[in-house]
C-alpha cells in the first residue's frame, strides 16, 4: 500500500490564511516543511481521503492527475475536509472527458449523511458530474476498488459524526485516524477484534499542549502508540505518524521532529509518501 500525505495543516493553513502570529511568521521564514496546506491524502492514484480547498493546487504541486479518481473517502463535514463544490467542476464545460471516453469517469463518494447533506447543498445536480454517494455506517466494512474500508467512530463533533478510516489491501492495513481525541471506547473495541496495523496516522493539532478531547497533542499521540502497543495492534515494522497540525501549537517541523523521533513516531509533511 502506497500513502502520499498531501496537506498536513488543520482548518486555517500553516502559516495561518490571515495570521501575523509569531508561529506563522517562523514557518514563512523557515518555509520548507513548515509549509502546510490543508488535510489530505492518496492511496495509490485513484482513492483519496478527504478533499480539502487545497487539493487542486496539491495536485499541481505534487503532479497528480484527479481525472483518474474513483474514490473519495472524507472523514467529516468540516469545510477543511470536504469541499465539495469543486466537484461541480466535473461538468461540462468546466470538465472534459479524456479523447475516446464518452464521459467522465465515474467517482464515488464515501460519508455520513451530513457529508452527503453538504454534497447536495454545494452541488445539488452531483450525479449530472457522474458522482455516486455512499452512505456510510460505523463498522461496516465497504469494498472501494482493491481496497476495503472500514469506518470507525471519531471523537470529534458533538452534534454530528466524524470518522475514522481502516483501509486494507493485500494484507496491509492502515489506520488514518484525523480530527479526534481519544478514541471512543467502541472504537478500541473493534481494533481489539484481531487487528494488525502496518501503518497509523495520529492527529496531532494541538502540537505542545494537551487537548484529548476533539483533537489529539503530541503527548496523546505518544499515549495512543503506547496503548496501541500495549494492546499488541502494531506490526512489527508498523509506521506511525503524527499529522494535522495547527500554528496553535507552537511547534515547528523541526520542533516537532526533536520531541517525536525518540518515540519512534514520524513527522508528516506535505507530500510525504510512506509504502507498506
């Protein structure tokens, strides 16, 4: 399984859209890894998880072709995960399918209800795009392609459900756990079930300071790779990164690296690429 992290920053960027902070103004000095776009990934070339209002200019940057997407998992309805109204760049005339094809290739979308409420809102008339939508439901597995998906509870919203993702393919499994806390106590249950992961991707958005609840620091991620441990899920040559962070948090990506790599946990950057 291939994994390309494309954005690594929460909701406002890194630096920050409109932010004069000192943490932004580092990160504009320093540029390198210390430029974040927001959240999302690709396996392989036609699965991606989430679709941010950055994933065009990610696509640009990282030469990547979106015409051949088949399938978009998002992990909530925040507007830093899903942006759905590019999809309604899909039609004609903003789209064209390639020479010999009658139409676009057709591209499934994967979320709760209020991922598909957002769909509808920002593109009422999707499937004229040749976007299907499937509605997903907490642990029950989903056949994408090569690919199965398994949607487990986030600890995130409140008032609406968050997820995050279990993908297998040909005996690997990731573990792409963004925008949550702890993990509920039915989520530890399920990965509890016989699970062996390869790979793990672990919020870390409040970067130095504590926050278990909604969103993860790096000292919960060091908790969760202990308990992950603890628990026997992790393959012998597992990966685990931390990712998804915020100019709130103060670190850097050096900063980040110097109180991560004793613990054995990676770093993300924006296109980071990881084979397992």
């Amino acid at each position: 399984m291939r994994l390309q992290i494309l954005g690594t920053a929460a909701a406002e960027g890194w630096p920050a859209v409109f932010c004069g902070c000192t943490n932004c103004q580092r990160a504009r000095e320093l540029g390198g890894r210390n430029i974040r776009t927001r959240s999302g990934a690709v396996l392989g070339t036609t699965h991606k998880i989430d679709f941010s209002p950055d994933s065009f200019s990610q696509a640009l940057r990282h030469s990547l072709d979106w015409e051949k997407l088949e399938h978009i998992f998002v992990t909530h309805s925040h507007g830093d995960h899903f942006y759905p109204a590019e999809i309604a760049m899909r039609q004609e005339v903003f789209a064209h399918p390639p020479v010999g094809q009658e139409r676009m290739r057709e591209l499934r979308i994967y979320g709760d209800r209020y991922v598909y409420e957002r769909l509808v809102e920002a593109v009422p008339n999707y499937e004229a795009a040749n976007v299907t939508f499937h509605q997903l439901e907490a642990f029950t597995p989903v056949r994408a392609g090569s690919i199965m998906a398994v949607p487990l509870p986030a600890d995130h919203m409140l008032d609406k459900n968050a997820f995050i993702y279990l993908f297998s393919e040909k005996g690997k499994t990731l573990l792409y756990a963004l925008d949550t806390g702890w993990f509920p106590g039915e989520t530890w249950d399920f990965l509890d079930s016989g699970l062996t992961l390869d790979c793990v991707v672990l919020d870390a958005t409040c970067g130095s300071l504590s926050c278990s609840s909604g969103h993860m620091g790096i000292g919960e991620v060091i908790r969760t790779k202990e308990e992950l441990t603890k628990r026997g899920l992790l393959a012998e040559k597992a990966v685990v990164i931390a990712n998804h962070f915020s100019h709130n948090g103060g670190l850097l990506h050096h900063e980040l690296e110097e109180r991560l790599a004793p613990y054995g946990i990676i770093t993300a950057y924006d296109g980071m690429t990881v084979a397992f």
